[in-house]
C-alpha cells in the first residue's frame, strides 16, 4: 500500500492485505544457526518452530537470535526450542490492520502469525511491515513515545497526535477506532511519563495505582482533552508510614500531572487531578469517599460520581482498582436511593431539541446560534452508567456497557441499536467540528456545532436522533422513579 493513502483506508484493510505470504519453519531440535541460515535464505525475519505433530509450537525472532544467543554466547548448536517465544501470538488474516496495530503495541511484539481460514499459519505480519506499508502511520508516532528519552521529546505530543488524525476523521474513520488510537496514544504518554517520574522521586514505598477517569477513564477521548485522574495506595501499616507515603505521592503525582500538562493534557479546570490531595489517598480513604457518595449522597456527590465512577487503573498495581470497584458494587447493591438519585441526575440534561423538533442554539456569546454537542450527548453517557451500576456491568465504556446490557437484556435488540447509531453519529459530528477548528479556523478544537453548517439531512438525524435520546431518559426515569 503506498504511504499516501489515508490512514483510515490503511487502518480498514484486512490483515492479509499487507503480510508475508512466505514463511519459514523449522523443527524443535534445530540449532539456532541452521534456523539463522533459514532465516537468511527466506529473507525472514522470524521462523515458525513445529512440534512433533507438525503443529506451530513457537516463533523465534531475529532479535530472539541477538538477545538470546549472541548476547549471552550460546553455543551455536543449542536448539530453537531453548530459545522460542510460545506460544504464538495470532491475528486472523481478515482482521483489520488497526487490530495488528493494538496487539503489538498492547503485547509489545514486533511479529503476529495470521491464521487463515482453515485455523493454520499462512504467514507472518511485521513491525516493518506495518511501517512500510503506511510511513506516515501513526505507528511511528507511537514508537516515538514509547521510544523518548526525556520529556523534551513529549512536549506538546498530544498536538502532533491531532495532526495525524486529521485525515482519517475526515475520511470517515470510524469513531470507536479513533477513540481507541487515542485511547492507545495517552496510555503510551502516561506510562512514559510514569517512568520518568517514578525514575526522578525514586521507588515507591507501597504498592499504588493511578486511576483515569471521566472521558480518558471509559476509553473516549477526542481531540479536547483535558486531566481527570488520580493516585490510589495502599493503606501504610503505621502512622510513620503514612506521613512517607503521602509525602511521597504528593510529589509523584505534581510531576505527573504537570509533565501530562507539557505534553498537551491541560489542567482540569475542577481541579480534579492527583496533584490535589484529595484525590491522592490510600485505598481505605477511597472507599470511605464511594461509600459517603453512595449511603449518604449530597448534590455535589452526584458530579462526584458521574466523573469518578467512570475510572480505570492505567499504572501501577491493578489490583487496588479492582478492589475498589468491588467496593462500589459492594455499596451500591441494594441501595436504590442512589440510583434514583443519579437518575434524576441524568434526567437534568436535555437533548437540544424544543417543543416543535427546533433544535435549540445559543442565543448570544461566543457561540451564539450553536450548541454544544458534548452535553447534548451526556443523556447517553449518564443513562447507560445508571443502567450499568445496577446491572453490575464492570465496564466503563459506553459502547462496552451497552453490549452488555443488551446480552443481559437491561436493553431491548431495538433501543441498543438505535442508541449506539446516535452515539457513532453524534461522534462523527464532534470530530468533524474538532478538525474544523483546527484546519479552517486555527483554533483550538471545542465542540459547538452550527446547524445553519449542517446538511438538511444531517439536521433531520439529528433531530431523530435526540427523540430517540429523549425516549432512553424517560425508559430509565420510568423503571428508576415511576415517572412517565
């Protein structure tokens, strides 16, 4: 594929457009420089090893021969199966090149088997592969992350991240795979940005995690993007021990949430970050929070909960974040009171659309005859978490909870489909303003949307659109109050 296609159509592709058709094998007792000169011979980069039966038993690659044998000085006879990764990882020959992207990046690997149709190995996708087949992916960016050696080489990344997906949101990529590359992209940043902070304050004195919440917590992310995260630890054993470890993750979490601020994840204007003490404590203490939120609600708990409910551990020990989301099903289950209040809660945002189906716009400002589209869709958001905490659905995605609450039949075949359309078309919308913002008027992304801009056709979704938001309210209004 030539490097000036769209990323989209590079992403779209299946798998068995761009892999290596010819591979090479070799049994396990081969000595590693027979299976190095079969390696040569094939222009291979990686051999398949088989079993006794003729089955693929593991792969052995050409950094498997630099680290493995040359490094440690193995003698040259030693067999593949002492030096073999196994198993093998797989993709199937019709997956999309964006899933072979995922898997190496997720499973840091730099070869995939593609299995056909009949279940076997028909070949070998690659690193190189992937790079040479689309240059200008945004894989090189992500290998330049995870590749960077100070934070002078993240600053202002999230920028270069926007550019890069500038054609494929135009070229109608589909939205879950933009949220997912972005999803990807501020993982990679975090984890980097981890280890150099963790490298500067030196090792931890317990086991922690940090928590992302909001949009970056349920995986959906666009081209705004602001902070919303958090550090959990373990509770310390003594007094002496809690005074270090508050100390200690006081300072990890300012450098980690200035160095995020660098590289383009603005300050959260609620200040709902690590480096507030607040939301930088033991694990006893966040219980304490999501109970008080849960038993003993408040106003202001209910934004509380709409933000941190929707969190997920993306450093550290994952296991803090599993307890404390036992913890909240814990709290929630049989407590209805809650959930009638984050109905009413979810109730309170109204899809833009008036009496007469006239979609409602600023009247005045900055944005006058616009509406912002990141409220219009926070029915969907709120409605699919109330639904989702009382189902024990452990998810936070949107998409991800909704498949769940249709298999578990908390939603009709009819309203899953016709709210995950709204959803996909709602997000089409939004990253179509977002690169307007960036390419035609050399602003910073925001998500007002003009219909005046729109086509007659997109307004008419629209307005179908937000009835049918409008009937996902009163379905929940009506099971969680006896309102109609």
């Amino acid at each position: 594929m030539k490097a000036e296609h769209a990323l989209g159509d590079f992403f779209n592709q299946p798998v068995s457009a761009i892999f290596r058709a010819n591979i090479a094998t070799c049994p396990l007792d081969t000595p590693v420089n027979q299976a190095a000169l079969k390696m040569s011979r094939s222009n291979a980069s990686a051999i398949l090893v088989k079993n006794q039966s003729r089955r693929i038993d593991g792969i052995v690659t050409d950094a498997d021969l630099r680290t493995k044998v040359l490094a440690k000085d193995l003698p040259p006879d030693t067999p593949v199966s002492e030096i073999m990764s196994s198993p093998v990882l797989t993709i199937s020959s019709d997956c999309q090149v964006f899933e072979a992207f995922l898997t190496m990046i997720d499973k840091d690997k730099r070869h995939l088997a593609v299995v056909g149709e009949s279940g076997d190995i028909s070949g070998i996708i690659t690193e190189k592969d992937l790079i040479t087949a689309q240059t200008r992916s945004s894989y090189l960016l992500l290998k330049s992350i995870t590749s960077a050696q100070s934070m002078a080489d993240l600053k202002g990344v999230h920028s270069r991240l926007c550019r890069m997906l500038l054609d494929p949101i135009r070229n109608g990529l589909n939205p879950e795979v933009i949220t997912r590359l972005i999803t990807t992209f501020s993982d990679a940043i975090l984890k980097k940005i981890m280890a150099f902070s963790l490298e500067e304050v030196g090792p931890a004195p317990c086991e922690f995690v940090f928590l992302t919440m909001g949009s970056e917590g349920r995986e959906e992310q666009t081209l705004v993007s602001d902070q919303d995260n958090a550090i959990v630890y373990a509770d310390p054993v003594s007094d002496a021990q809690a005074g270090e470890a508050a100390d200690y993750f006081s300072r990890l979490a300012d450098l980690v949430c200035t160095r995020l601020d660098m590289a383009g994840y603005r300050f959260c204007d609620g200040n709902n970050m690590a480096q507030n003490p607040k939301w930088c404590q033991p694990l006893s203490v966040w219980k304490q929070y999501f109970y008080t939120w849960v038993r003993k609600a408040k106003p202001e708990d209910l934004l509380y909960s709409s933000i941190f409910f929707d969190f997920k551990g993306t450093y550290g020990d994952l296991s803090l974040s599993d307890q404390l989301k036992d913890h909240l099903f814990d709290v929630i289950r049989g407590w209805s009171g809650f959930l009638r209040n984050m109905t009413e809660n979810a109730l309170y945002f109204k899809p833009p659309i008036g009496l007469f189906g006239k979609l409602r716009v600023e009247s005045e400002g900055r944005h006058k005859n616009a509406f912002d589209i990141k409220y219009a869709m926070l029915p969907i958001t709120d409605v699919t978490r109330v639904y989702a905490l009382k189902n024990n659905v452990r998810q936070t995605n949107t998409l991800s909870r909704l498949f769940r609450l249709y298999t578990k039949h908390a939603v009709s075949a009819r309203e899953y489909h016709n709210i995950v359309q709204s959803y996909n078309f709602l997000m089409k919308l939004r990253f179509r303003r977002q690169i307007t913002n960036i390419m035609d008027e050399g602003t910073p992304p925001d998500n007002y949307i003009n219909p005046s801009n729109l086509s007659h056709l997109d307004r008419h979704m629209l307005k179908e659109i937000f009835k049918n938001i409008e009937s996902f309210q009163q379905k929940l209004n009506m099971e969680f109050t006896g309102v109609v």
